[in-house]
C-alpha cells in the first residue's frame, strides 16, 4: 500500500468542503464533500459523465435507547443520555487519508484462476458537533465501480445504537432504464420487469405475484442488485457487500427526482438494527460502465469481502449432481410419506405402523435408481429430499411442528443408501427444511451436522420456506442473517458445504467462507413448474443477482411440457432444450444440478452429453456478448486443462452471434462440438429441436450462430 498526494478544494456554493478520488484508470470520479449543515455527500462521475447525481449519506438512530434485545421495551434511558438521533448532519472533517492498493489472490472456486483486487480509498473521518460522536465514511474506488461504508470506531458518546434507517442515497441522472424486482422482506422469487424509473409505481402490482410473501414496503421499493441502463448506454449495478450483522438493504425510490434511498429489513419489533461499537456496515456498491460484459465480468463484490477465514480448504469441492427433486416440484412424487395431514390427526406415533399413500419420493428403491445414474454418467452426488419424518406435519400447517434432521422415514432405509452409494463412489447430499424455525435449527444443528459427518454426507442443502419463527421476523433481517452466518460457520467447523434456499442474496460473502458453495435466492428453475417464468428471466439474472455470487438455479430440464409428468399441472419450461444446456456456462455456479429425471436424459442422450462434460471450475471466463434482458455469450476455460466451454442463451427475441474464438491458443486446433436449437424450433411450441455439429476450430475461427426465441447454443472445445 502506498500513500498518493491527497487533493484538497474548496467550493463557496452550499458546500463546505470537496475531495476527489479517482480510480486507478483514472475512468471513474469520486466527489466527496460536506453540504451546508454537515451532510456528507458524494457524486460519482464516468469518463467526465456524472452517474450518481450528489447523493447524501447517513443513518437515523433510535433515540434514547441503549442495546435493545428482541422483545425488550425501546423507551429506556440511553448510557449516554444522547437524545440525538440524527448520524446524517452537524458533522465537520478532523482528517482524510487516501491509499492505494493492488493485489491478485486465488479463489477456492470461481470464474477465473486470479483475481485482481486494485484500488484507490479515500477514508474520512467525521466528528458530530454537539453529540461529541465520531464516524468513518471509507471509500474504495475500483476500475470498475465503488464501494464505500459507515464505519464507527471505538468510542464513549458511542457506545450500543439501534438504527431506525439508513439515509444513503444514490441520486440517478434521468428516468433510467431498471431491470427489477419488488421491494419484499421475505422472497427474490420475481420474474424480472424492465420498464422506465417513472413507471415503477404503476407496474409494481403487475409485477406482484402469488407466491409473494407480502406486499412491498412501498409501491417504488425495488431489491438488489439493481441493474440500471442510461439512454447514452451507461450500465449502473447498484447492490451491497460483505452483508455481516446488518439488515439487508431495499432501495425505496423517489420516482419524481429519480433518487434511491436506503430501506434496511426490520426486525420483529420494528427496528434496523442493533449495533455496538466498534462496528461497521455493509458496503455500498455502484459498478459502472459503458459496456455491460464488465458489470457481468467484475469481481468488485468479490474484492470488498474479507480473504478466506478457512485455514484448510482441500475439502471444498465444486458439485454436479442429480437428485429426487424434479419430481416433487412438477407433483409427480410427494415429499411426504402420508398424506398430507399432520400426524396428530392421522394418529401417528409410529411411522413404521402406518401405510405409506404410494407416492413418496424418497423411497429406498428410487433413491438407488438416481445413485445408479449418477455412477453411470459422473456426477458427484445424489440430493434426497422428503427423506426425514414430519413432512406431513408442515404441509398440514400443525404450527407447533418442527423437523429434527435425524429421523428417516420408514421407507428410507439410511445406511442401505448410504453403503449403496459408497460402493458406486457417489457421495450424498443432505436437505434440511428448517421450515423457518430458526431456533429449533440451531439446537439440533451441531447434531445435525455431526450426523452428516457420521454418515459421510459432504454438503447440505438448506431451505427457509415459509413464515420465520419467531412470528414477526423477516428473512432478510439483522436477525436472520446473523443466523445465516452461523449455520456457515457452524458448518465449516464440521467441514461441510452448504446451499443456502430463501436465504438473504449473497454479497460476496463466498470469498470470506467458500464452504457457502451456493445459493438460491432467486426465482429458480421450480416456477418453471409453477407457471413458468420469462424467457428473458435467465439474461436478466446474471446482471442482477449473480452480481452476489453463484445461483443454485437448478438447470437442465429437457421436458418441457410439464403436463406429460403431472397431469394437473398444465405448466411450461419457457426454454429451448440448448438454452438449458447454455446455462451450465452462463449461470456460473460451482454446485451445478442436472434436475430432470434419469429418464427424460436417456431419451436425449446425445445432447445430455454436454451436462456430463462442462466443468465446474475455471481458469479464465470471457464475457463476449451481453444486454440485459436480451441475450448474453459467455466462454470459460475449464481449471487445469485446454478445454473452453461457450454457452449463449437469448431472450424473447432470439438473437444471433457473431463471435471470435481468438481466446483460444494460437497454433492448437481443436474439436468444437456445437449443441444448437434446429431452425424451427421456439420455446413454447418446439422447445426440443435441436442440432449438433461437430468442426475443428482454431482461434482465428469465427462462429456465426442463431438463437431462436427462449434458445440459446452451448459448445464444448476440446485441444486436438
């Protein structure tokens, strides 16, 4: 780290004081500055374009209140008898300090083998006249965006605070072009809408689904990350980082002036947070440029997270498995063993007394059938769910009902399946449903987590569904995501992965702990099951919630037409059978599932290929195609060897390539196996046409290639 000359000018209009900071290309422009009254503020300008107007920055506190635990009164006396509860103004400057940084690390897993983390910080300190209070605003401005937080030192006018809002504001230039989803504590699982800034308000009860856990805080209230366009093509990602003991943050807009602000998750009792000094916040991120393959390519979320906590990695492996999923979704199959009652009135104490109904999934028998599979083909692992007792219990609402993680169902033979699998060397993952119950989970989660270890299960994955319990707790609270982090931490000590469903979308966090292999966190492949979803939904995800880390998205699905497997179920894959295969490259995720049935990849075995043979872990990505909501190309060099693998998906438009391979090494040919939708094919009415050709490529080659409506194209290159 070094120290650059620090700039200092002084404005006389409304402003008290101005620091600027560039990045290290000298592209991006931060603006600091203290308005009249003692309001910090910032601008943040493109090439000599402002795309954060001056935005003002702060926290309201809760006042006369010290540490407030859950359901404890608010209105008591404060340590510091401080009524104030503004951190928003009245502030002067006692020093600013700028430093350079610039450093490559390597990722456990990730899109490239190096990382890059280079940047310029500006941190100022703060000093509250007549509270005596001190806080840090610290700035990192990167090639491709900034990031900057609140960060409040050890000090005695400070001590315990409760926040009532955050005030950060990022301030747009015009009526922008949003790709969004509502403001809701509870669920990310939206179809994306694209519209103008100032036809939010109107749109946002289209927008609204059935499966939404409640209305959005506010008819403007959109969630992160954000992604923005300019009518002069400037694309803006707004979303946070390193998401550690805070509420996740909404951004609430004023649709008049165009300007974002701040909506932090609240807690049961209302409040934002419960913060004792010393202790910071998340960052705040805006990654800005004129072409959108860098909001797609940069690791700027990745870089304002702390370096891997995890002493011994060697344990953390990228996953491709199958599992008996699919058919509890579509309704084939049930995770209950009974019907769907809660056993009390079914009289149940003893489930190997009682009839099974005939339509359980997670038989011994059809267990061994996916572990047979995933031996034959290469995958990793086999996830079961509906495997534990007390399915019957939730689906029949019996509220005071929780899972205990240990107990198999009768028809669940645990160390049959167990041995079966070891003998075939695929491994099993684990599924715990908390069914939101917070607490009981973390009772039974040390034990549940040794049961794993005990029984040679690697990896979990997890599932928040439903209302948290406590009653009145959000799952993107303080609360909530202090216990996100636990189960992580919790389960890095037992040296097990997890994959976190309905938990708060990641922020990075994946660096710090990278035993958190996936998330879901996002309307995934299973709406396609419940309706369907846009075909334009799978452009619009990589600039948006990948921008967090990976996506569990669960791809793969080669029968389109839901109702051949379920006769009630009338719904469709909004997908061609390629676009399914792209998405193993363009949905970046070291925990990949082929979620279809065994049966249905037989039927396509030559396209079923491409699943078996994309890597997991990559050398090097290249973003070579991209617009939101349109279409994006994407091509990755798998870790350790010559193979590159493209993906392309399209949205409701289609779209046609024109690519060069000149990422490819001169002098070597290689085998390109191209897997392309067929000229008549669409994804509502001819989702499963598709064509592969086979030609040698070197990287002077060229590729023209059409994707039809929903479609896409996927290609494996293998060194010849």
């Amino acid at each position: 780290m070094k120290k650059i000359l620090l700039l200092l000018s002084f404005f006389l209009s409304g402003t008290i004081l101005a620091q600027d900071l560039k990045s290290p290309d000298g592209n991006l422009n931060l603006k600091f500055s203290l308005q009249q009254g003692g309001t910090p503020t910032y601008q943040l300008d493109y090439k000599g374009k402002t795309v954060i107007k001056p935005s003002t920055m702060g926290l309201e506190l809760i006042g006369n209140t010290t540490k407030v635990e859950f359901g404890e009164e608010m209105n008591i006396k404060s340590d510091t008898k401080d009524p104030e509860t503004s951190l928003y103004d009245n502030f002067k400057v006692t020093n600013t300090h700028t430093t350079s940084f610039d450093e490559t690390w390597q990722p456990v897993w990730g899109e490239t083998r190096n990382i890059r983390n280079q940047y310029n910080e500006l941190t100022v300190n703060l000093h509250q006249e007549g509270t005596e209070r001190e806080m840090i605003i610290r700035f990192r401005l990167f090639n491709d965006g900034l990031g900057f937080r609140y960060e409040f030192p050890q000090q005695k006018n400070l001590i315990y605070f409760v926040i009532k809002e955050e005030r950060t504001q990022f301030a747009m230039t015009g009526d922008h072009t949003a790709y969004w989803i509502p403001g809701d504590y509870d669920t990310q699982e939206y179809d994306y809408t694209t519209s103008r800034l100032s036809e939010i308000s109107g749109l946002m009860q289209g927008a609204i689904t059935p499966n939404a856990s409640q209305t959005p805080f506010s008819p403007t209230g959109v969630q992160t990350a954000l992604q923005l366009k300019t009518d002069d093509g400037i694309y803006i990602n707004l979303h946070e980082a390193a998401l550690i003991n805070y509420a996740c943050m909404h951004l609430n807009l004023d649709d008049k002036n165009f300007v974002f602000e701040s909506w932090l998750t609240p807690d049961a009792n209302g409040t934002k947070g419960h913060m004792q000094a010393p202790c910071n916040t998340p960052w705040r991120t805006v990654i800005v440029s004129d072409d959108a393959r860098s909001i797609l390519a940069s690791n700027l979320t990745l870089n304002l997270n702390e370096p891997c906590k995890i002493k011994d990695t060697s344990w953390i492996k990228p996953v491709k498995y199958v599992g008996v999923w699919w058919e509890m979704i579509t309704g084939k199959s049930e995770w209950s063993y009974t019907y769907d009652l809660p056993s009390v009135q079914l009289g149940v104490t003893d489930y190997s007394k009682v009839k099974p109904h005939g339509r359980h999934g997670a038989t011994t028998e059809n267990v061994k059938r996916y572990i047979d599979f995933a031996a034959q083909h290469g995958f990793d692992a086999v996830l079961v769910e509906g495997w534990n007792i007390g399915w019957e219990d939730w689906f029949g609402n019996s509220k005071d009902y929780v899972f205990d993680f240990l107990t198999p169902y009768p028809d669940f033979k645990l160390s049959e399946i167990r041995d079966y699998a070891r003998s075939k060397g695929v491994k099993m993952m684990m599924h715990h449903e908390t069914s939101g119950s917070i607490r009981n989970y973390e009772r039974h989660l040390d034990a549940a987590y040794q049961f794993m270890n005990d029984n040679g299960y690697t990896s979990v994955k997890s599932g928040y569904v439903g209302n948290m319990i406590p009653r009145g707790e959000f799952h993107y609270s303080q609360w909530l995501n202090n216990h996100y982090q636990y189960a992580i931490e919790k389960a890095a000590e037992h040296k097990i992965m997890v994959n976190a469903h309905e938990a708060t979308r990641p922020t990075g966090l994946c660096r710090t702990w990278p035993n958190l292999i996936g998330n879901e966190s996002a309307r995934g492949t299973e709406y396609q099951a419940f309706g369907g979803s846009k075909p334009n939904h799978v452009t619009v995800l990589p600039f948006t919630r990948l921008v967090g880390g990976p996506m569990d998205y669960t791809p793969g699905i080669f029968e389109m037409d839901i109702n051949k497997i379920n006769p009630n179920n009338q719904s469709h894959v909004n997908s061609t059978l390629a676009n399914q295969l792209a998405l193993y490259v363009t949905m970046y995720s070291p925990l990949q599932m082929a979620a279809d049935f065994p049966e249905h990849y037989e039927q396509f075995s030559d396209a079923f290929q491409f699943i078996k043979d994309v890597a997991l872990d990559w050398d090097d990505s290249k973003y070579l195609e991209g617009e939101p909501g349109e279409y994006i190309t994407v091509a990755r060099k798998a870790k350790g060897t010559d193979n590159w693998f493209i993906g392309n998906v399209a949205g409701e438009k289609g779209h046609t390539s024109n690519i060069t391979l000149d990422f490819l090494d001169a002098g070597k040919k290689y085998m390109a196996t191209i897997y392309s939708d067929a000229k008549d094919a669409h994804y509502k009415t001819n989702p499963q046409a598709y064509e592969i050709r086979k030609v040698v490529v070197t990287n002077k080659s060229k590729l023209k290639q059409k994707s039809v409506p929903g479609g896409g194209y996927a290609v494996s290159i293998v060194a010849i």
